[in-house]
C-alpha cells in the first residue's frame, strides 16, 4: 500500500495514486487496491459497500454516481454491490436519477444487494426496487408508492392585504397551483392529472423492476414493517444489514467501503489574511486576525441568508419540488413512554 501511494522513495519514482489523481481520484482509490500499480490482484471476490442517506431534494445524488462510477471501474466478475439505504423519498427527478445510477449495477451484470435498516419508503423505495437482493430490518418502513404535490396559498390574505402579485406567463399551464394565484378549477383538473401520469410512471418502473409484486396491491400510498413488507415481496428478507456484511465475508469475500468526500474548494471564510492591509487599518496581531475571522463569517452569513429569501419563492414554484414522492411515516410513528 505504501508502495502504491507515496512510490519508490529510493528510485524516486511517485507512486500509481500520485501520478494519476486527477479528474476521478475515487476510481483511482479504488484501482489501487484491486490490481493496478505494484499490487498483486486480489484472487477472491471483492464486495463494495456504500451508502445513501437520501434527503427531500437527494442532494447525495453526486457523491452516489462518483462512487457507482468509481466502482464500475474497478469491479471484476463476480464482485458485488451493497447499498446501505435511508430514505423517506422526496423530488420525482432526484429519486429518477438516483435510481437510475443503481441501474448502473444490473447494465454491467454486477449484483446489487440494498440494505434497509429503518426508512426506504417513496423515492427511496424507488431506489430500493433496482436491487437484485432487498433486505429490510426487522421494523423498517417500505413502500410508499405514491406521489404528492402540496403547495401553501396565500392569495385570499394577500387579497385582504391589498397586495396584488402578478405572474405573466406565456403558456396555458406554465402556472397552475401557485402560493400567490387564485386556484381555479382548471388548474385542480390540471395538477391531478399530472400526478396521476407521475404516479403512472413510478408504479410502471416498481413492476418492471419487481415483477414479483402484486403492484396493484401495493400501489397505494400505503407503508408497511418489515414483516408486512416481505409478506407483500417488498423485499426479499429480514436481517440487519450488519448480518449480510458478516454473511458475505464469511463466503470469503474482501469487503470495501466506499465514499467519494471530494476536496473543499477555496480556504472557506476562516482562512488568514494574505497581506499586511490589516495593519494598515489599525489592527494588529491576534486581534486583528480575529476581528477579520468574524466580518468574512458576518458576510459569508449575510450573503447566505439573501441568497435563502431571493430563491424561496422559486423553489415554491419549482418543477422539481412541485411533485414529490416522499413519506413522513418515520416522523408520524414513534414508539415512546
């Protein structure tokens, strides 16, 4: 592993990871230790883990394709996948995409297995049906298969008021529900209607990706426990996904995890100052440095929060976050004295 990092020091030759940690430094990682360099090849199958712990927006979406891609390049016949995945489900496109790395998987006949330990439910499940193998904990939710678009009105109050916004809009759906309009039924007509093709779509993708489901059945919006869940073939077994981990290095497979953590850009607001201006303007030492330290985190802060009240309304608005497929049963259910 030295060898393969830092290089022959004596020869002074740099390493296969210096030489070539360019624009995909996790496949590189990853080559280095399944047979490129000075190291010898790995005989054994080798699993690679990792995880996805999804939000609203699958803002991990990023980091899942650099390490989906990092492991398609490395992976030899006979090597495995396990995601560790935890999702309520969110965006139609975030969770389309997200699924559609994990398809990534199956187009290089790579065996995917996805673990849940508590929440694949929505978008997540969405992700969760592209596996060959789902297994579920004991009470993990799963299902969820539904889509929802919910979106605050404040035109009646606006009205009392006496605030008028006005959209100007080139299309006869470019606007229909929005927080500052009044609804017509037109627009109810139009939205449900574009929900039931989403919801079209995603019970269509669950089938072809399940084929064992009763979708019909299970296609309701509803979620289930483990139990419930593995009755209705929602998932394939029952178990943690510390077993499968334990089970599959007990079949003699070397077990990596992978995680893509690319380098921060820029030395962030607590970075020192770079020229004597300080001492300039009458600050010196330490507490010059200090108060510098604190106007960059003022102004990073300012212009973070304008950057929040400038962009809410467009997000309220967005395509992407007018449909979701999420659920809240993890927050709806709790079990307390």
């Amino acid at each position: 592993i030295r060898t393969t990092i830092v290089g022959n020091m004596i020869a002074g030759e740099a390493g296969t990871l210096l030489k070539t940690l360019k624009e995909r430094p996790l496949a590189t990682v990853l080559s280095s230790f399944s047979g490129g360099g000075s190291v010898e090849s790995n005989a054994g199958k080798n699993l690679y883990v990792t995880r996805f712990p999804g939000d609203v927006t699958a803002s991990q979406l990023n980091e899942l394709r650099e390490e989906v891609t990092g492991i398609l390049q490395v992976a030899k016949p006979g090597d495995e996948a396990l995601l560790v995945l935890q999702s309520g489900g969110g965006t139609v496109t975030g969770y389309g995409l997200a699924a559609a790395q994990l398809q990534r998987f199956k187009a290089k006949n790579i065996k995917l297995t996805v673990c849940v330990e508590q929440v694949a439910a929505s978008g997540g499940y969405m992700m969760c049906c592209t596996a060959d193998r789902i297994v579920a904990s004991p009470f993990a939710v799963l299902g969820s298969i539904g889509v929802i678009s919910e979106v605050p009105n404040a035109y009646e109050r606006l009205q009392r008021e006496g605030i008028e916004f006005a959209t100007i809009t080139a299309g006869k759906y470019k606007r229909t529900v929005t927080p500052t309009k009044k609804v017509t039924k037109e627009d109810i007509k139009k939205s449900t209607e574009d929900i039931n093709e989403i919801f079209n779509l995603f019970k269509s993708f669950v089938a072809s990706q399940r084929p064992q489901l009763d979708i019909e059945n299970v296609a309701t919006g509803d979620t289930w426990f483990g139990e419930d869940a593995l009755a209705r073939g929602l998932c394939d077994e029952l178990a943690t996904a510390d077993d499968v981990l334990l089970d599959f290095v007990d079949k003699g497979y070397d077990l990596y995890e992978v995680a893509y953590d690319p380098t921060p850009v820029g030395a962030g607001a607590f970075s020192l100052p770079r020229s004597s201006s300080a001492d300039k303007a009458g600050m010196n030492g330490w507490r010059g440095v200090l108060k510098s330290m604190v106007r960059g985190v003022v102004s990073d802060v300012k212009e973070e929060i304008v950057s929040e009240l400038s962009s809410s309304m467009n997000e309220m608005n967005s395509v992407e976050r007018r449909y979701m497929m999420k659920d809240d049963s993890a927050d709806r259910i709790k079990v307390q004295e």
